[in-house]
C-alpha cells in the first residue's frame, strides 16, 4: 500500500475515529442541535496532527498538519518513503525534520476564532486560525508541487520544556501555558504569539510564573481574576491573582494514587468542591 501524506493521513485519522464510534449511531449528534459550523478537534499525538470532526455527521471533516514531512521531495523528507511509513520515533528523527513533536493539549480562544495547541516534545505553542483551519506563521513552501506540502510550517513560539495544556484568560488577550517541565507558567501575549509565529520582532512571552510541580492545566474563574493550577504530580492546587501574578493561597487536596492529576474538583463560586462525577475530571459553571 502506498499512499502518499495526504492520503495516510485522511485514511488513518478516519480509522481511528470510526473505531472509537459504536455501530449504528454515525449520525448520533444529528440530533442534539449542533450548528452545521460546529467542529470538534482532535489532538493526534503519534501523527502531529489535528482530526476536524464535524458532530453533525460524525465524520473526519479534514486534518491540521503539524509535521514538515514532504515540504521537499526527496525521500529523506518524505513521511511514506518505498511503500514504507515509519513509527513515530522514526517520523520524528528523519533528517532536518522540523515539525512538531508530541502535540498535546488544545484550548479554543474566548471568540472561538483561535486554537492554541502546544507541542510537549517541541517546547512550542502552535496558533491555529479556527476560521480558515489554517496553521498561523505558515509560509508558501519553494518547492511546492503535487507531491509535496503548499505550506513549510512554522516554528510557532517556543515556551518552555515539556509545556502541557495552554489556556486563554477570558478576554483572550493572554494565554497561559503550563510547562510541567521546568515547574512554571509562561504567560503569552496573544497580540505577540501571533506576530512571533509569523516571524515578526515580537517576543511573546511576557512572564514566567513559578509555581507547583508538574503544572498540568491553568483554568480561570468566572471574572477571570483568579487562576486556578493543578499539578500531575503534587496533590495541590494553587491560587493566583492573574493581575499581578500572586499566589493567593496552596489547597491541598486528597491524595491520589498513581499518575493522575489531583482529586476531581468542581468549581462554584468562590470555592472548589470534590466533584462526585468521577468521568468527568472537572466541570466549569460559569
């Protein structure tokens, strides 16, 4: 079987996705009132790509590119190389790759118009125009053809060893990325992270914020004046006033048995509570 990157990845991700779906309900969320511009994306960690999924039909409805694979002919650069694709160590070490590596966490921008995506083995943070499904900083690619990418991709802006799961504040003007690696949060000028993944002069990071070990995940209260941390590796969480940076106060939770994050919790105003709903991790009540 050879099929060329475009083809591998359509094939796969639709694979992929139809496993995971029980027979009989291709057309489930037809009826739950998703609008027709409604789409659901998925972060393919082996593939560095994006699945777009469209909920009213339950179908792949295309694929965010994150990897430099066949930007240039020749077989050193191309993903599928005699028939042959290789794993993902061997994707990922091939000559003057440059992709991303590990893409991980996602989060959609307040106006929905952004997709933040980090890449945990590339230390970056990928910006995604939600409207166009175009990665932002992408340029025309030289070598161009039917047998190659239009697009070489960007570098996007480099954050940090090891960075897990990014969140815009809730007017969309920061956005705050923990790096589990180093133990801090940077946070991002919007503005900035758009223009540096463009390769413009602007640098996007503003601050590092010392905090827990192993940072997971930051989310904000409703007013956004408070940041909320949680740790994959401490059960703790931290308080910080998103204005001036300052810790408020640790919580420490119940402990936790294995790799996980801390207990569930449930955010009401003013205070975090155990959610009894152990499948769903946290829930947010504005």
């Amino acid at each position: 079987m050879d099929w060329t990157r475009r083809e591998f990845v359509a094939n796969i991700g639709a694979l992929a996705i139809s496993a995971t779906l029980p027979l009989g309900r291709a057309l489930a969320q037809s009826a739950s009132g998703a609008d027709g511009r409604d789409r659901v994306l998925l972060c393919n960690e082996d593939s560095n790509t994006l699945s777009v999924i469209d909920p009213n039909t339950n179908t792949v409805a295309g694929t965010i590119n994150l990897t430099s694979f066949d930007e240039d002919p020749r077989p050193p650069f191309r993903l599928v190389t005699g028939g042959v694709t290789p794993s993902h160590a061997s994707m990922i070490t091939k000559p003057l790759y440059h992709g991303a590596i590990n893409i991980h966490g996602a989060a959609p921008s307040p106006d929905n118009k952004l997709l933040a995506c980090t890449g945990r083995g590339t230390s970056n943070v990928y910006l995604i125009d939600l409207e166009t499904m175009k990665v932002i900083g992408n340029t025309p690619n030289p070598q161009a053809s039917n047998q190659t990418n239009a697009e070489r991709i960007t570098t996007g802006v480099l954050v940090g060893r090891e960075p897990h799961e990014p969140t815009f504040s809730r007017n969309g003007k920061e956005l705050w990325v923990t790096v589990r690696g180093e133990n801090r949060i940077a946070v991002l000028d919007t503005a900035a992270a758009i223009d540096e993944s463009r390769a413009g002069a602007s640098r996007a990071v503003r601050q590092y914020v010392d905090c827990i070990n192993g940072p997971a995940q930051v989310w904000f209260s409703a007013d956004g004046t408070l940041a909320f941390v949680i740790s994959q590796k401490a059960s703790q969480l931290e308080e910080i006033h998103s204005a001036s940076r300052r810790f408020k106060k640790p919580c420490r939770t119940a402990p936790s048995f294995g790799f996980r994050t801390s207990w569930p919790m449930r955010f009401q105003p003013g205070r975090w509570v155990p959610n009894r709903r152990r499948s769903i991790p946290f829930l947010w009540e504005n």
